[in-house]
C-alpha cells in the first residue's frame, strides 16, 4: 500500500465534507484502510457471504424456514408434525433477535443464529439454557448472578442448512480459511470448506445483534466437538458444567465479548476483522490496539 494510496482516501473523505482529521485519527484510519487493503480472508468472505439481519416478516419466514429444515428435518431435533407451515419456532422468539448469511452467487440463505435477549416483561424469566441445564450448572456451582440480566443473552440455534450449503458448493469454490492447527493446503469437498466462512458469518451477525442489544455476555449449549472447532478460530468459552444430554451432547458454556473478541484480536486478527468488521461493529475494549499486548 502506496502513501499515494493513503492520500487519495483522505482526500476522498475530505471531498466529502468530513473534518481534516487529527493525527490520532488519521493514524488510525491508515491502519484500517492498510488493513482493508491486505485481508484476504475478509475480502474472500464478502465476496461470497452476506450477513443479514432479520429485521422484516420476510426475513424472518425465511429464519423459521431454515430452522425447520436443520432441526426437523436435516437432524431430527423436533418433530416436523408440529410445524404444518414449515416454520420452526418456539416460546423464546418473542424475545429474540435472528442473523441470517447469504451465498451472494445463489442468492439462497445457508446459515442462520438467534440471539434470545431477555425477556422485556420479566426480566429474571430464565433463558433456555436456565430451563434446560438448570440442574447441571447449580451442580456444578455455576451462578449468573454478577452478570446484569438485562446484559445476558443466549446463542441458539445456530444452523447451517446442509442442503443449501451443498447447492451453493455447486458454485465456484471459496478459498479456504485456515486455521491455527493445520496452514497446509486443505483437503475435502468444496462445501466442507465453506463451514468456518458460514459459521464465521454467523458469529459476526452475533455480535452486531449484541451490540444493538447491548449485550456484555453469551451464553450457549454446544456440541464439544463445536466448541473445539471455534477454538481453532480463536473463539474460547468457559464451561459452566458437565456436558448435558439436549439434542444430543452439549456443553453449557459462557463467554464475556469483550474477552472473547480481544482474545480473537491477539490470536486470529483475520477472524477479528470479519467478526467485528474491523472494529466498527464493536471496537476492542477501551478502544486502543496497544492494551491487548500490554
């Protein structure tokens, strides 16, 4: 990356009519265009991914559409009988919020996660993980407690459809994302290797919800075996007991953002640029890039 090239987008934003900016701030904005200009992960991710939030009836079918088709019908997690319309939904959605990725060259939604926020009218009502592992995590002598409740909210039905995800394989390939363990060349079908571009997506729509929300922390009801794959990435959660039987084996979990994204930020920069959009969604805590190495 050029000074020329540096200039030409300070111009461009000064032709705008922003203020000359200070030293701080043009320092800034040259490490995050410098940023742009060499992430190849983020780049390749927005070419073949969009994050959606689903803030319209429509939007919101077509989340309900592909719970039903994951949980129903793909792995078996609830009867389809009890969805005539095809659209899986519980108590939980009138108080949650839904991210959506789109294959840009199908056009069709391959992933999908819900936030459950808490409940507006009592706030104390307990998440699905409370209703679900209650016994497990007071077991294991878990409190939320210290957590504000209106700064709590659950990760839930995160999905991706295989159907869907193997249609838009069909496609041209995606680059691969490596990962922390393996930066040998990757080895499988093509829509295997979509996984973490989908799945990162999905944690990116996560934290702008959260951030909308003002949410401080998750928490979640993970398969092991997930929960070791996000690590890969960076992404780390604490247990807060033995894993359950629900829908299989999971793992109850909890994360604070702030840590979780600081850690990705030290440890996977690239996954940190998709996830928070370069800081924009959410910036690292106390908003200075020194403090993590500090």
């Amino acid at each position: 990356m050029s000074l020329a090239y540096i200039r030409m987008n300070l111009d461009l934003e000064l032709s705008a009519g922003h203020q000359a900016p200070s030293l701080r701030t043009a320092a800034n904005y040259i490490l995050r265009i410098g940023d742009k200009h060499m992430s190849e992960l983020y780049n390749t991710f927005h070419n073949h991914f969009e994050v959606v939030s689903a803030d319209t009836l429509g939007l919101m079918e077509a989340a309900f559409r592909i719970r039903y088709q994951v949980y129903c019908l793909e792995r078996s997690f609830e009867e389809a009988e009890s969805f005539p319309d095809q659209m899986e939904i519980d108590e939980f959605d009138l108080h949650s919020v839904h991210s959506l990725v789109r294959c840009q060259r199908s056009g069709q939604y391959t992933g999908l996660v819900r936030l459950v926020l808490p409940n507006p009218v009592d706030i104390n009502k307990p998440l699905p993980i409370e209703k679900f592992c209650h016994s497990a995590m007071k077991k294991a002598g878990f409190e939320l407690s210290s957590i504000p409740r209106s700064n709590l909210a659950e990760i839930s039905r995160f999905s991706i459809s295989k159907e869907v995800k193997r249609q838009c394989a069909q496609k041209p390939a995606v680059s691969v994302v490596k990962d922390a363990v393996d930066n040998s060349q990757e080895t499988g079908r093509t829509d295997s290797r979509m996984l973490p571009h989908i799945s990162l997506g999905l944690f990116a729509g996560i934290v702008r919800m959260s951030a909308q929300h003002s949410i401080t922390h998750w928490l979640a009801v993970m398969e092991p075996t997930f929960l070791r794959f996000l690590s890969r990435y960076g992404i780390y959660f604490q247990k807060t007991g033995p894993v359950v039987d629900y829908h299989g084996r999971r793992q109850p979990a909890i994360a604070s953002i702030d840590s979780v994204l600081t850690g990705i930020y030290a440890n996977r920069k690239d996954v940190w640029d998709i996830i928070t959009d370069y800081g924009n969604v959410w910036p690292l805590n106390k908003g200075a890039r020194h403090f993590v190495f500090s």
